[in-house]
C-alpha cells in the first residue's frame, strides 16, 4: 500500500485481531530519518530504537537524524544518499534499524505474527533491510514487483547470521562486471557479539516467504527454480492498487488510455491449486461475498489493501483520507491505471483527487526533480561505472545518461509522492511542497462500506469484523 501506509500501526491492529497484519518494508530509511526530524510525536522511533540490540548503531542514528521538537515547517528535510551498490556503512546501518524499528513496533504489545512486503525491484537495499527484519523477529515476507527466485536462500544464510549475495539487475552490464550484492551480518554486530562464532550465535527466525505473482507461469516458476523454502503464493488480480503487472503481449489502451487486460492476463485458479501450497488472493478481495468466493476457490485466504488504506490507523494523511471517503461515499471516486506514471516502467494504480499529482495542472508545476532515488534503474556507463538513471529526473540529464524522451514522457516523481501521501512531504525553496499522488485498488468506492451510520471514519476492527462476520479463517487476511 506504498511506503508508510500500511505502517506499524496499522499491522499492529490486524494483528491484534488474529489476523496478519503486513508492514511495508519500501523507503524504510527515508521515513524513519523523516519521523524524526519531525521531532518523534509520541516518541515511538526512540522506543524503537532503545530496543535494537545494538545500542552504538541506533545512537549513532538518533544522534545524527533526531530534532527536539521537530524542524520547522518550512524547513527542508536532510534526505540520505541515494543508494549504491557500494553502500556506505551509515545506510546500510540505517536500512537495518529502520527495518527492525517498523516490525518491532508492529509486534509490540501482542504475541501474533507480523509480516514485512518488499518491491523486489528496490534491490540494494533489500539485504541489510531483510535483516534488520529478522531481528525483530519478523515472520512473514512478501515481495512483488519482480521475480525474487534467490530471496529464499537469502532468508535461509541471514537466520544464521551468514554472509548472503543478491544479483543486482544493472542495463547494460558487461562479462567481468561485478554486479553482486554482498551483506555480512558480522560487519555489523557490535557489543559482546563482535568477535563471537556465528555458529555459536542463536539463529535468527527464518520466516515464511510469500511471493506476490500474477499468473500461472510465475507461480510455477517460483515453486520449481526459487533456491529455498517457498512457503505460499500471494495471487493479486489487476484490479490491485499500486504496481501492476502489465499486459501480456504488445501494450494496447483503452479510449481512457489504460492498458488492456486479455485473457492470457487471467490466472487460471484451478491450476493454483495444483500447486499444492497455500495461497491467498489479492486485488478486489476487501469484501465479505468476495472473502467467501476466495475460500470456496480453495484460497487460505486474501490480502486486502484498500479498506486498510483509509482506516485511522493507516500512515495516509487524514486529509487526503477524508477527501476520497467523502468520493466514495457518493459513488464518484475514480481509479486510474496509469502506464507511464511509475519510473518501475509497470502500470500504476493512482486515485484521481484535486490537488494531488494525478491532476495535469499540479504536475505542470512541478520540476522534474530527483533526489531519492528508489525506483530509478542502475545503468552502466561507458566508463565501466554503474550510475543512476530515472525517467521522472530532469529531461536533460535523463537523456545525457542514454534515455530517451519517450520513455520519460509522463513519469511522475513516486518517490516523492509517496512520501507526501504519510505527512512527510519535501518543502523546497521555503514554501512549495511535493504534492502527494495516492494508489488504491479498483474497489475505491467499497470503502463507504466500512463506516457506519454517521461515523466519519473506521478502523482496521471494523473492516476486518465486517469481512469475518460468520467466517472462520485462522490469519487469512493480510493488510499491506
């Protein structure tokens, strides 16, 4: 549900109720910084960070991020360098805290399970991320948004604290380049651990890995090739907010300009079953007839993102909240499957709202800016160096570093939206603010569903006592 939605409140309360509830796991980093240069309200990041067990790396983080009080309004946040395949030690450090801040934030209070979910194409800092994870004792992880066929073996290494590589996709990249990812844990113990054996150190939970896939080819895929232990499959439809997977075959528009969506895009259930592992079903499933239909499929359950998006416990802005209840509750609110907007080069899911990036005029004012950095792709450049390229940066910079105004035409700035989205929005120059750009699934207008007479607004409780009501399911709904 984009970076900082679905937050540690929010998992905290599915979980609670005995269901799953799924932190996201993008941008980590970058939100945590943000949190506290805003001053800490309520000082969770600090209690999160007090838990880490490596006492000198979170104080070397709040040391350098935390502002008494917050920084002023029109102040800009210190944002982190963009990450590289040669890290340097402060980020890496920072992806691990911030990761094991969010899950154990998540699983405080409660002894219920909590899960993380991952864009398989933010690559580099997955390592440290998935770590820091597993220290917090994480126990599920999902990850969509590209093909994670190494991710198992990853998990296996990290719960005993061995060195772990990852493959990292550079366009362009030649026979002799390096283009492996490498994390040690044991660069990173600090304390009593430092010169410890790791095989006299307590493994770590090595948790359920559940892949994000969108046809039958991917799914089998995943079972037969994955290197480790694939524990199930999450099946999402396209009707999904956020990333979705485009159209088999060459791209077509409808009149509207969304792509079209054929019967070789269809997943074929009954071959899901076959596969003989548990499976949950996503994309439209955030209602109690189709929570019904999904188990009489034969589903363990269903991964719902868009009633959770608008709960009082989401990390969305309450008034952007607001403004699509007030939408949905007249049957007006749009979804747009946007082709171009996202820098990933997928189809993205974007509510359509005035004053948001989804609004040609905002997006007109805005200069082409980047300085964050997650989506954009590594590219190797003619002097063997791998370098950033993004298509939502500045057109000239973009086309100096080989792109091409086609593909950057239309792309929007995600990165900063979706930082917008949870109050985190960059102020620039003193006064102009980034504009947020939201992402919800085709079933917008459903969430009306969820309030009750009079109310103006719901909770993650509501939502999930409307879906159970008669239905006995052990932790079959995942909010992420």
């Amino acid at each position: 549900m984009g970076a900082g939605v679905s937050s540690w409140r929010l998992a905290q309360a599915v979980s609670r109720f005995g269901q799953l509830g799924v932190v996201s796991g993008t941008a980590l980093d970058q939100i945590l910084v943000r949190r506290l240069q805003d001053g800490d309200p309520g000082g969770h990041m600090r209690r999160g960070l007090a838990a880490f067990p490596f006492p000198a790396m979170a104080d070397r983080i709040l040391r350098a991020w935390f502002i008494p009080g917050g920084k002023p309004a029109t102040a800009a946040y210190r944002i982190t360098l963009t990450h590289a395949k040669d890290e340097p030690r402060e980020l890496t450090e920072l992806c691990i805290v911030s990761n094991f801040v969010e899950v154990f934030l998540a699983r405080e209070g409660h002894g219920n399970p909590v899960g993380i979910n991952y864009l398989e194409k933010i690559q580099i800092p997955l390592l440290p991320s998935l770590y820091g994870a597993m220290l917090a004792n994480v126990s599920y992880v999902l990850m969509g948004a590209g093909i994670p066929l190494h991710v198992p073996g990853v998990l296996d290494r990290l719960a005993g604290h061995q060195p772990a590589e990852y493959g990292l996709h550079i366009t362009g990249s030649r026979e002799g380049d390096d283009t492996t990812l490498r994390f040690d844990p044991r660069d990173y113990w600090q304390g009593s651990m430092t010169h410890a054996n790791p095989e006299e150190v307590a493994p770590l939970h090595r948790p359920f890995f559940l892949p994000i896939v969108s046809s039958n080819t991917l799914a089998a895929t995943m079972l037969r090739k994955a290197n480790g232990r694939v524990d199930g499959l999450v099946i999402e439809t396209r009707t999904a907010g956020g990333h979705n997977a485009p159209p088999r075959g060459k791209l077509q528009l409808t009149l509207r300009g969304e792509p079209v969506y054929g019967e070789r895009d269809t997943v074929d259930i009954a071959k899901i079953r076959e596969l003989g592992k548990p499976f949950w079903l996503a994309g439209g499933y955030g209602s109690p007839s189709k929570l019904r239909e999904a188990l009489d499929l034969g589903a363990t359950g269903v991964q719902v993102g868009t009633a959770f998006a608008f709960t009082r416990e989401s990390g969305l802005r309450d008034d952007l909240k607001r403004a699509l209840l007030d939408k949905a509750l007249h049957n007006q609110a749009q979804v747009f499957t946007d082709p171009l907007a996202s820098p990933a080069g997928f189809p993205f899911k974007v509510a359509e709202l005035e004053g948001t990036a989804s609004d040609a005029a905002v997006c007109a004012q805005r200069p082409r800016i980047c300085d964050l950095g997650f989506l954009s792709e590594i590219v190797r450049a003619e002097d063997g160096a791998f370098i950033h390229r993004c298509p939502a940066e500045p057109l000239s910079v973009y086309l100096s570093k080989g792109g091409t105004a086609e593909d950057a035409l239309g792309r929007k700035c995600l990165c900063n939206a979706l930082m917008a989205n949870i109050g985190h929005q960059q102020v620039r120059c003193g006064h102009r603010v980034e504009p947020p750009l939201i992402t919800t699934g085709d079933d917008l207008n459903r969430i009306a569903d969820f309030l009750s007479e009079s109310a103006a607004t719901y909770s993650a409780a509501d939502v999930l006592t409307a879906l159970l009501e008669g239905i006995a399911i052990p932790a079959g709904i995942a909010a992420d």
